[in-house]
C-alpha cells in the first residue's frame, strides 16, 4: 500500500508541473501575440494619421488588432503619433502591451 501511494504521490505531482508548464506556455504564446498586434496596430494608425493610409487612426488599429485576434484597449495621437495598447486572452493568461509609432524624430 505505501508503494502505490508513493506512486500516486509522484504522478499527481507530475501532472501538477506539467499543467503548470502548459500555463506558462500559453501566457507566453498571448504575450508574443500581444506584442506583435501591438506593433501592427500601432503602425496602421500612424499611417492613417500621416496620411500614408485611409481611414480615422485608431478605427484602423482596432480593425488591425481584431484580425489578429487582439482587442484594442486604448489609442491615443500626439501630433503624429499612434501610441496603442492591446489585449490577447483574458483572465491570468491574458496579455497586454503597448506600442508607439509614427514618423522619425530627427534624434539620432
């Protein structure tokens, strides 16, 4: 008997990690999601807001994120830049992220 507990012991331990790694795998797989509708996003309503693109900026970045499975959360313009944030997924595994875009700043 106290080797078929031990067993049990070991196996609902195992299961335990692997659906942990599984969890930690999926929150990175949104994460990189996130980052890249982000970026589109981002990209689509500095286009639209320089004139490069036709549409309102942040309705081409919403439409940009939805096509990748992504929810645009915020968008904001400053003269001619399109900083947005998005979501992927929802609840603890969900991620979000933020990026900018718009004409270069002349800084090196």
């Amino acid at each position: 008997m106290a080797g078929s507990a031990a067993a049990l012991g070991a196996l609902a331990v195992a299961a335990a990690a692997a659906v942990g790694v599984g969890a930690v795998g999926a929150a990175s797989v949104h994460s990189a999601r996130a980052a890249g509708a982000a970026d589109a996003a981002a990209l689509a309503a500095a286009d639209a807001v320089t004139g490069a693109a036709v549409g309102v900026p942040c309705d081409r970045a919403a439409e940009v994120a939805a096509s990748v499975g992504a929810e645009l959360v915020a968008c904001a313009l400053v003269e001619m830049t399109a900083t947005v944030r998005v979501r992927v997924g929802g609840g603890l595994l969900g991620a979000e992220a933020r990026a900018r875009a718009g004409p270069p700043s002349g800084r090196e």
